[in-house]
C-alpha cells in the first residue's frame, strides 16, 4: 500500500491564498452593505454570507496554527 504524503508548506499556502480571497469578499460584501441601498432582505442575506466568510477565515487559521505546530 501506498503512503499519502502532504506538502504542508504547499496545503499552508493554500490556506493563507483562500484567506486572502474570504478577506476580499468580505470586503466587498461589507461596502455593499455600508452603501444603504440594498433592500433589507438583501442586506440580511448578505451578513449571513459574511458569516460563513468570517467562520471560513477562522477555519483556515486553526488549520494554519496545527499545520505549523504539529507538521
């Protein structure tokens, strides 16, 4: 049987990559939030969306921390 090796390095990097994009997201969610012009059943929709975004975020770094501790 074949062993399955990780680039940790690789898999981190990833990891800080898709931060960056959730970062920029929510950005971009934010403003449109911020800007007032959305209908509020949007604006709603829109927090829940900057929700998963942030809880993504927090994923990725608990991810990043037990890569660097225990890779």
């Amino acid at each position: 049987m074949d062993k399955i090796t990780v680039n940790i390095t690789k898999e981190i990097e990833k990891a800080k990559s898709e931060i960056w994009d959730c970062t920029e997201s929510l950005s971009v969610l934010d403003n449109a939030v911020k800007c007032g012009f959305l209908f509020d059943k949007h604006s709603l929709e829109i927090q829940k969306w900057m929700k998963e975004y942030n809880f993504r975020i927090g994923e990725l770094r608990i991810f990043i921390d037990n890569a660097r501790t225990n890779g």
